[in-house]
C-alpha cells in the first residue's frame, strides 16, 4: 500500500473524488448505536443486527466496496482513480466523524485487492471503527498482510491530501 500511496497524486482531493452515493452517505453524517458503535447515518441497517462486539458492529455497518463500475480497466488509469476516490471518501468521513464526536478516535481502512473474476480488475473497500482497549485491533499486524494492500488512515493523516 505504501508504494500505491508513493506513487498515485493524492493532494488537492475533494468531494468531486467521491462518488455521488458516497457522497451522499458523507452528508448524512454520523450516529451512535444502541451498542455505542459510531456508524455512518446512511448506512445503518432498517433493523438493528446482533454483533459480537462493537468492533464487529462498525466494521460490518461502515464497510462498503467502493464504486469502480465506471472506472477504464488499465490499471495506470484506474489505480490512481480508484485510490483518489476511496481517500477522498475516508477524509470527508473523518472530518465528519470529529464534527460528531468531537474527537479524532474514528480509523479508516482502505483495502485494494484483485477481483477474483477473469479481468482481475483491481477493486476496493474502505469501512470505518473506533479502536477500543477492551476489543481486539480491526487489522492486528497490518504489516503483515497478504492477498491485498490495505491502510489504516486516520483524520491526521487527511490533512497531507486536502
């Protein structure tokens, strides 16, 4: 991920990177679960869903594959599209998030991975959670990972892209 991060211009990103659904899931903001899982607004399930911890709770609720239907297959044209887009995304959630909770505690994960289809399109999901002392780490040895590019980013780390 690092060497994607390296090589893709990521500076000046705004909300024409993001997609118009996501957009549109950004402007509805955050909210609090039953459980105390911070969750975006619009993706919140019509009937709340049993999780084994909060953790789970937030990853399952923020997680989405980020839209690449309209994206060119070449991968020099649809690597930096791709990343621009979920960055894009995570920054303007994250500010969201701090405007709600009043901290800086909500991780974005970024993952980029092949699809498993004969084109073997480079694809991505991105999906949020609050680190808690009491809960397992989303991702325990990012470093470590296999099979895919994956990133944790923080509201911190915006600050460099927009």
């Amino acid at each position: 991920m690092r060497e994607i991060l390296r090589t893709t211009d990521v500076t000046d990103l705004s909300d024409r990177d993001i997609p118009s659904m996501f957009l549109e899931v950004v402007e509805r903001g955050w909210s609090l679960t039953a459980a105390g899982g911070r969750v975006l607004t619009d993706l919140r399930p019509e009937t709340p869903g049993t999780y084994v911890d909060r953790l789970a709770e937030e990853t399952t609720i923020n997680g989405r594959g980020m839209t690449d239907y309209d994206l060119p297959a070449a991968p020099d044209e649809r690597t930096p599209r791709l990343v621009r887009r979920c960055l894009a995304y995570v920054c303007a959630c994250l500010r969201k998030a701090q405007e709600e909770f009043g901290d800086t505690q909500v991780k974005a994960y970024v993952s980029l991975s092949f699809a498993d289809t004969e084109e073997a399109l480079l694809t991505s999901n991105v999906t949020f959670c609050t680190p808690l002392p009491d809960v397992r780490p989303y991702t325990p040895n990012l470093e470590a990972l296999t099979g895919a590019a994956v990133a944790e980013i923080s509201l911190e780390d915006c600050s460099a892209w927009s």
